[in-house]
C-alpha cells in the first residue's frame, strides 16, 4: 500500500478535533465523527443551495433572482455512523434539489448495497435486519430488506435476456437442486445453469431455467431463446446425461459436438460397485476415457467388460456410452481436456450452493432466480482473463473447427 502523503492542514484539524473532544476509546471517536459529521453535510447542503439562488447568505450585493433562502426542516437520515438529525435548507419558491441527499433519500449510507451483498450470501432477511442494526446502531425491518431485494428484479430480467456472443467454442450444461415450498411442503426442483466459453476464452453465464420435467421439448425452447439472443452456433457441448438434452441441442445447433461428461458417467456407474472395490473400478475406467489412443481406450473397454461383468449395470453404462469415449480421440489433448468433464459448471454449481443450501426452502421460483443472480455476479465479476492455455486452444480449434470463431455465420 502506498504510504499516505502528510497534509499540514489536515493534521491541524485533527489534532484540534481531539484537544477539543478528547476522546478516549473507539466508541468515543465514532460519536465525535457523528457530532462532526451532521453539520459538514449542512454545510455543504447551505453550499448547494448557494450555487442554486447565485449568492451567498447576506450577500448585499443585487440578486439576480426573486428567490430567497426559506428557513429549513429536519430531516432524519441513516449513515455508516448511525441515524443523523439534520436540518435541510430550502428555498421560498421550493425549486431547490440537494443532491447530496435528494429528496425523498434517508438513506446516505449505502446499505442498499450491503444488503444485496448479504443477500447473495445466503443470509435471512432476519439476520440481514440483526446484522445491521450491530454494525450501524439503526434497524431495518423485514419487510424493507424484502423491498430492498425486490428492486434486484428489472436487473434480473434485463440480464435473463440480454444478448449474447455469437459463438461459443465450449459450453456446460448442468443442473442444481434446491428446495421450494409448494402447497405448505418443500419440494426439490431443479435449476439448470448453462455456462459458455466465448471466442476470448472469457467464462459467462448464460442463464437459468427452471422446468418440474426435463424433455426434449424444455431443452428445445431453451435453446431457441440461446438463438433469438444472438448464439448463432456452438462448438462443443459438455453435458449430464438429462433426458431429451442431446436432442434438443442437435435439433437447434446440428452442427455441435455433444459430449457426455465421464465424471457423470462413473458416478452414475459406480452406484452398482461394492465400496471396497471403488478405487479398482475408478482406475480401469481412467484407463479407458484417459487413454492415450482410441485402440489402447478400446482394448480397456474390453479388458473392463470382463473384469467386471458380475455387474453388468455399471458395465451397461460405459458400453451404452462408449461413443463418447470414442468421440474424445477425435480431438486434440487440450480440447479433450475441456470437454471430457463438466468441472468448470460444477465449480459454478459449486459456488451457488454455498447460498441456496443455507435456506429450508425458497418460497418461491422467483425467489431462487434473484439469489443466483446475485451470487452469479459476485462469481462472473472475477471472470475477467482467458481460461489457461486459451493461446494453444484457440489454434486448436482453427485446424478442427473451420470457420469456428466466425460471427456472421446464419
């Protein structure tokens, strides 16, 4: 941190601040910045309405208006330093508007913010209320958390629907659990997030959508709504095996590459596995979707169906979906490393969960959109480089993907 440059005229009022007050503790110090801090601001509102009638108070000189300063009236206003009473100067023919503290605002302290932050959090408007009133000595009652919140809402629809990048070489599809009351009970539904990894190699989230039944005809009008947002094509798509999911993809973007992710495909598979043998089953399935060639991955598939044929479930699933495995030997290293596993939207998920799980249930759908919206800021606000090694990627994609980053394609 730079070290902070002396001020001759500042430390003379500090240290007259404190022969004056003499304070003695760091509550002391708060309340003597409060005493201060309520006439510098009616100072400076006596400053504002100067600049507004064109003369100072008591200025003998011609006013070149007929308007006149009319007295004041208190006004109670919350800060960082607590509720200050200040009186408001103003004028007779009522024109004059402070904007240091515009009409109708008492509140100068910013806890709008704040409270959004909290919010995003996952804390209850509850301890939203408690933990404002410990830091800042004023309350805030549910109801006015609630209203605070509920102003989060045109933001929220405007960035559900705001346009975005023509293309996406990479994206995830993965869908996350959270409670919601529905006739006096919690029940689970689903929110499905997508995230897309633009030309830049720069993360965003796209959106989220909530559906009580997967099928080809919700992933289709999910996908439509991608392109009347301006997704003109998608390259590689990384998804958990969600009913009707592929098939909503292929009928809108027939041109990308659906990937099943393997992290999915063993967990799914090792539900039939006894736990003694998980370590064992995990690494013959590594041999396979980490092989270093499609033969050396087909002669694991082999080996693996034999040495585990007493569970022929868990086998099912990997022969069901070898093409996918298959598929990976089609592409480079560094894009298999990209595509084979949907870790980048997990870690998303991930991060979203840190507030949803702290809440019973959500009281409603709206409710869980302004959540997420809020966390998903906080998380894309650090999504501001390239995803590591996106130099090599790139070049990559211009050998296998021809014409991949051309944004006037229909």
């Amino acid at each position: 941190m730079a070290k902070r440059e002396r001020s001759p005229e500042r430390d003379r009022l500090v240290k007259q601040i404190i022969a004056e007050y003499q304070p003695k503790s760091i509550l002391e110090l708060q309340n003597v910045l409060k005493e201060i801090f309520a006439p510098l601001m009616e100072d400076m509102l006596k400053g504002e309405l100067d600049g507004h009638l064109g003369y100072v108070k008591n200025d003998p000189l011609p006013k070149t208006t007929p308007n006149r300063r009319n007295g004041s009236f208190p006004k109670t206003v919350r800060s960082q330093l607590g509720e200050l009473s200040l009186e408001i100067p103003r004028d007779r023919e009522g024109e004059f508007e402070p904007v240091l503290i515009p009409r109708g605002k008492r509140d100068v302290s910013g806890i709008e913010e704040k409270v959004l932050s909290m919010y995003a959090r996952g804390m209850s408007d509850r301890d939203i209320s408690t933990t404002v009133d410990e830091i800042y000595g004023f309350s805030l009652s549910h109801d006015t958390v609630s209203r605070i919140v509920d102003r989060v809402q045109p933001h929220l629809t405007e960035w559900q629907s705001r346009p975005l990048c023509p293309c996406y070489p990479f994206l995830y599809i993965d869908a996350l659990v959270v409670p919601v009351k529905s006739d006096g009970r919690a029940v689970n539904k689903a929110v499905y997030s997508v995230i897309g990894i633009n030309t830049e190699g720069i993360k965003d989230c796209l959106g989220f959508w909530i559906s009580d039944k997967e099928g080809a005809h919700f992933w289709l009008s999910i996908f439509d709504e991608l392109k009347t947002r301006g997704v003109k094509k998608l390259g590689f798509v990384s998804i958990d095996g969600l009913s009707g999911l592929e098939e909503g993809i292929n009928s809108v973007y027939p041109d990308a590459v659906v990937q099943r992710c393997m992290v999915h495909l063993v967990r799914n598979s090792i539900k039939y596995i006894p736990s003694k043998h998980y370590k064992t089953f995990c690494a013959d399935l590594k041999a396979m979707y980490s092989a270093a060639s499609m033969m050396s991955a087909q002669a694991a598939l082999k080996s693996f169906v034999q040495k585990w044929s007493a569970y022929p479930s868990a086998v099912k699933i990997w022969v069901d979906n070898f093409r996918h495995v298959e598929q990976l030997f089609d592409y480079p290293s560094e894009i298999r490393k990209i595509i084979y596993t949907t870790n980048t939207i997990e870690a998303f998920n991930s991060a979203l969960r840190k507030v949803t799980n702290r809440k019973a249930a959500f009281p409603n759908d709206n409710a869980i959109f302004k959540i997420l919206f809020l966390r998903t800021m906080d998380i894309v606000r650090k999504w501001i480089k390239p995803i590591s090694g996106w130099a090599v990627i790139r070049g990559k994609l211009d050998i296998i993907l021809p014409d991949w980053d051309n944004t006037h394609v229909v």
